[in-house]
C-alpha cells in the first residue's frame, strides 16, 4: 500500500537538558568547521527528499538557532520552531509541585502536533544518524502506510567514556518489532557486551542486537493516543518521572494493532552523551569529510 504523497516532516527533539554532558549538546560544534550534529541531520533528510524541519527547542535557543539554521534552508526546505515548556500541557492538566525539568519527548512530540499534518520522522538533536537512515524512513513513507524505526547494531551506539541505556528490540520474521526490552548501563567487560536489565539483572548481549535510537517514522493517527498519555501521565507524575515518546508509540501500537516496520541501518550511530564523547565523534565526522562523504564547510556559502 503507498504512503500519502505528503512530503515528510523531520521533528528534532533540541529541548533536553544535558546534564551528563554539562552544556548545551544541541548547539555543540563537532564537525571539521563547527557543524552541529543536527545540522547534519537537516542536511541529510533535505538529500533524502524531507522539505520541512521542525525543531522543539527551549526559549532560550530560538534565536541562535533560527540566525544559524535559516540561511542553510533558504530555497530548500522550511523551518519551524516550537517551544517545549512546563505550562504547555493539556487543558484541565496540573503540573506536579515543584517540576523543574522538560517533561520528555512525548511531552516534546505533543507541543508540536498542530504541525504533523503529515508522515513526519522524530530524531534527537544531540545524535548522528547517518545519510542511509533518512533514506530509509524516505523510503518507507513512500511504499507503506504505517509507523517505523531505524534500528541499529547495538555494538555501534556504544560510549567508549561510560555505560548507555539501549532499547533492545525484537524483531519478528516479518521484520516488525514485537517488543523492546530497556538495559541500563551497557558497557563492554573485555570482548563482551553487558547491561543490566529493569530489575537490575545484569545481562550478556549480542553486539548485533537491533536497538532503537529514537529514530522514528509516524503518522498523524498517534496524536490521540499521544495526548491520552499524557494525561494519564500528568495524573500521576513525581517531580522527576518524564513522559517518554516510545512509551506512548507502544500504546497507540497496542491499541491499535498496527505493525511497525524496523529498518535496519548500517550507519554508524554518533552521539554526545558524556563531554569525553565529542573528540571521538569530531574524528569520525573528519573521516567522513576527508572520504567525501560530507563537503567542507557542510553547508556552501550561498547556504546551499
């Protein structure tokens, strides 16, 4: 069954806080000329045949990003900027006392859902992806109508400077997910990968487990759902819990029955989860560079 014919939307989630890493991982230079991670994301999705992008951001990063980001999109594409804040929340909603922190990605995806008219992609701001992964969602939404994700080998998202938390997929013969297990704290011990599981298990895993690296492809028909757990989240949230987006895609997964394919990447996943990371990840971006993968500066100086 082919998808609408709707160009699709690319949301970047840039409104965490990095509190492991210490600074703003968003807006953090890591390419041969300062580029963002998620200048590379734009990049690559307007290559792959996205013409819109839209980033959930803080208050406070709208201007730098709008002054950096728009010359780059001027005659190719457009972009738009929502804020993700506390007060935006459903009507009738409260806050927990004393929140002090972003409420999550699903909170994230919620605050922009007047925008999703459409297939649209949801990525973070502070990880790369790779130019095959857009392809693949491009792909996706031109032959399918149904939700996906970009999965990736486990032993290619991990941190050499400390332990990750993975989603770790099973994918069934059909190649659609059938379920996701979270492991924390995932780390090499010599030529073994282990985690430990939800309850605390520790665990052995296979480097070529599929993981999830909040990589999506959806549809407009996950906003009802979205809406309801947030809901159902507000009523019961502590100061600290946050509303997580692949928590309300399994939701509207179940009640609706829908399939989701996962599209397998062989793309090196790059990300900046401890301030260690960005010498690594600026090496391997250079690499790219230097292959031809990537022009130097990313961007032409006409912006194109």
């Amino acid at each position: 069954m082919r998808q609408m014919e709707t160009k699709p939307l690319l949301v970047i989630l840039a409104a965490g806080i990095g509190r492991r890493y210490g600074e703003e991982k968003q807006i953090a230079g890591a390419g041969p000329d300062g580029e963002w991670l998620l200048e590379y994301a734009i990049h690559d999705a307007l290559a792959a045949g996205f013409t819109r992008v839209l980033l959930v951001i803080r208050a406070a990063l709208r201007e730098g990003l709008r002054q950096r980001l728009l010359p780059h999109l001027r005659g190719r594409g457009e972009l738009h900027l929502v804020e993700q804040s506390a007060e935006r929340i459903p009507a009738g909603c409260r806050l927990p006392a004393g929140r002090d922190r972003p409420l999550g990605t699903g909170h994230a995806l919620w605050c922009c859902r007047h925008r999703l008219d459409g297939p649209f992609a949801v990525i973070n701001a502070d990880d790369f992806y790779g130019r095959g992964s857009f392809d693949l969602l491009a792909g996706h939404f031109r032959e399918r109508a149904g939700p996906a994700m970009v999965g990736y080998r486990l032993e290619k998202t991990l941190s050499p400077h400390g332990g990750v938390n993975r989603g770790i997929c099973r994918v069934d013969g059909r190649g659609d997910l059938s379920g996701i297990e979270e492991v924390i704290d995932i780390r090499r011990h010599g030529d073994m990968l282990r985690g430990r599981s939800s309850a605390g298990i520790e665990t052995r895993l296979d480097p070529d487990a599929i993981v999830s690296m909040n990589c999506w492809g959806l549809l407009p028909d996950l906003l009802p759902d979205l809406e309801d757990g947030l809901i159902e989240f507000l009523q019961r949230a502590g100061t600290r819990d946050e509303y997580f987006l692949p928590d309300a895609i399994g939701r509207h997964l179940a009640r609706t029955g829908q399939r989701l394919a996962v599209l397998r990447s062989e793309d090196e996943w790059l990300g900046l989860t401890y301030p260690q990371d960005r010498p690594r990840v600026a090496e391997r971006l250079a690499a790219m560079h230097a292959a031809g993968l990537y022009r130097t500066p990313l961007w032409r100086p006409d912006g194109r």
